[in-house]
C-alpha cells in the first residue's frame, strides 16, 4: 500500500510524484498505543531503485496513536477482522490525516 502526491521539501525543491510508504508500526496492545512512520521519496522509481528516502519533508512524520483513536483504528478486535493488518490500518489511518486527503492512491508493486 502506497500513496503519492506532491511535495515541496524545505530546501524548495518539488517532486510532483512523490512516493509515500508506511514504515515499520509497532502496537502495544497492552498500553494501547501504536507508532509508525511515514516515508517519502523523490518517486515510486526512486524507492524501487533503492535510492535515499527524501530530507526536509515537511509531511513525513512518525505518527503515535492512542487511547480512543487506538480502539477505532488498531485494537485487536479491528485488527482480527478480515484483511486487516497493522500496516493497513496504519495506511488507512495516515491517508484519513489532513496532509495526506488529497494523494493518489497506488499500487507499490507496478
């Protein structure tokens, strides 16, 4: 699952097709909080290529939900439903946040 949309980063610099990828979310069902990341590259090809992700993005960022945002998006009974997985969620739950309405959604394996 994967979104782009464009950016401009801090240096000025804009990418037209950036490419945006959750990145490794960690649930502590227990205290009810997930963390996750958000990464952007210059565009779907770039990260593909292995290239650096993208510096000075001022939409990229680590996400940390709890409480009762954590019971609507990440608690194990929403997790346990059919074809949800906590980089789904978290994917859903990114692309719902205000930077985030206006990308594109695309496939990560074209």
């Amino acid at each position: 699952m994967a979104f782009k949309k464009s950016i401009t980063t801090a240096d000025g610099v804009t990418h037209a097709d950036a490419y945006f990828k959750v990145q490794a979310p960690r649930i502590d069902h227990t205290a009810k909080i997930v963390k996750f990341g958000l990464m952007a590259w210059h565009d779907q090809a770039a990260r593909n290529d292995g290239k650096a992700s993208l510096e000075g993005v001022p939409t990229v960022q680590n996400f940390r939900v709890a409480g009762s945002v954590y019971d609507t998006w990440f608690s194990e009974s929403v997790l346990k439903a059919d074809g949800k997985s906590a980089i789904s969620q978290a994917y859903l739950y990114a692309r719902a946040q205000a930077d985030y309405t206006d990308a594109l959604d695309i496939d990560p394996d074209e």
